[in-house]
C-alpha cells in the first residue's frame, strides 16, 4: 500500500511525525511507501483555501530521524493538490497515485462543526475529491502534556481496523478522533472503543478578548478553545469523544440540500 501523508500544522508538527512512525510499527510490511508532502509552516484554521496567484514553492526538509518529506508554502489542500497532481507522478510515474491520502495527525480534535475550519480535514476532503480516499486524524488535547506516541498508536491501530474492512471506496473521507492522550496519565494507552458516529452540528460558545494596542486602536484576540459547544447531541462525536471515545465520521463534500431541490423549483417555475 502506497500512502501520501500529510496534515496542517506542519511539516515538523509532532503529530505528524508520530503517527508516520505509528503506521510504520503498525501495518508494517503492508506499507510499501509512505510519502510526506505538508506544509512548510502552521495553517491551522484555514480551512479548504488554496493558492492561485502565487508561486508554491517546495523544499525537502528532514523533520525527525524517521521522518524527511516534501514541504510546501502553502496551504493543506494546496499539498494534496500539489502532490496527486505533480510530486506523486513525478516520483512514481505519470498516472501512478497513492492507495490513500492520511491527514494529521492533527494537534487538537477536529470533532463536530470543526470539520469546516479544519485545514487537516480539508487537505483529507481535497484527496476525496481527486478520487483517492482519505482519512483525517486528529488528537483531542486537553490540560495536560500531550502524549503524541500514544495518540498516534491509537490512530494507527484505528486505521489498521479501517482497512481491514475493506479499502476505501475513490472518493470517500473519514473523519477520525482519537481522546486526549497525556502524559501524566499512563492509562491512555490503554485499549479504547471505536464508535461510527454523525458530527454534531452546534455553534461555538465564542469568546473574544477586547484589547487596546499603543497606538489607541481597538482589537479582539480569539479566547474560545474551539471545543466550547452550544450543544452536543447525543450519540454525536463531541458526546463520544469527551467520554474517551475514538470516533469515526465518514464525510461527503456535496453541499446539496437535496430535501429543498423540489421546493425551489415549485416556487420558481424553473426545472
């Protein structure tokens, strides 16, 4: 299996480098290639922008002892752009793609609404649309020291049951979280349940601190910590993963409010 990994925090981010290391333990010889293409610097937030009037450059740099890969100034998406449509073939052979893309493993859950700011998810949605799938992997940080080796062994075992169901249809995203792993609580490496689950569709509690800079001017600095609900339903993957939960959300990009297609065209007379 040939997969192209890639996230939005960065090429050096050490979720990233974690969970490349935690596939290589754990599908092991299954792995034929394993491709790095990321962004040069954080791009969290940035959701599924791209770049059209400016240059991406590209440079290799090595991240880890275990880890060295292509990076890009750019955004998340711009990397799996980039990397189907030019770094892959070139390295591989014209047509040639990877099996699948894997995005993150991201620094902070990517559960509920957050699926539309994510950048890791919109580089994982960008390889869907392309006709490779994809899986978008994020860790739930809380108060504590991250521990990336844990969370990224959880992934990596999480993506293991994955494709042993079966390989992923071209055009299909899955949405993965994994709990908060950390490293003043040992028991997080123990095993943990896996449940298929909606996102959950409520706002942020948002919060803004009002700030006044030297010269006189007023300015607002976010304060909210992205995983403030307004609600959470239940059996959603906010519920499950605030109860240590790993979840699984499959995705689709196609925006149609299907239900309203016919009402529309009544109103409007049209086809």
């Amino acid at each position: 299996m040939r997969i192209l990994l890639t996230n939005d925090d960065g090429i050096r981010a050490p979720g990233l480098i974690a969970l490349h290391d935690a596939l290589r333990e754990t599908l092991g010889e299954r792995i034929t290639d394993l491709v790095v293409v990321a962004p040069l610097t954080v791009q969290s937030a940035t959701s599924h922008g791209v770049t059209f009037h400016e240059p991406l450059m590209t440079r290799t740099v090595r991240a880890s002892a275990t880890v060295a890969g292509t990076a890009v100034d750019g955004r998340p998406a711009d990397c799996t752009k980039v990397a189907l449509t030019n770094l892959w073939p070139e390295r591989f052979g014209e047509g040639s793609r990877p099996d699948l893309v894997i995005s993150g493993m991201n620094m902070g859950s990517n559960a509920g609404i957050n699926v539309i700011y994510s950048g890791t998810v919109a580089a994982a949605i960008e390889a869907a649309f392309m006709g490779v799938p994809s899986i978008a992997v994020s860790l739930h940080l809380h108060k504590g020291t991250p521990d990336y080796p844990t969370g990224a062994a959880h992934a990596a075992g999480a993506i293991q049951r994955i494709l042993g169901a079966g390989l992923l249809d071209g055009h299909m995203c899955m949405n993965l979280n994994i709990p908060r792993c950390e490293e003043e609580d040992p028991s997080h490496a123990e095993p943990m349940e896996m449940v298929v689950c909606p996102m959950n569709i409520h706002g942020h509690q948002d919060r803004y601190e009002r700030r006044v800079n030297p010269a006189g001017e007023v300015y607002y600095w976010s304060s909210g910590d992205g995983m403030s609900f307004r609600g959470a339903d239940e059996g959603t993957d906010v519920e499950h993963l605030f109860e240590r939960r790993i979840t699984l959300t499959p995705l689709q990009y196609d925006l149609t409010n299907r239900a309203m297609l016919e009402k529309w065209r009544a109103r409007l007379g049209g086809r």
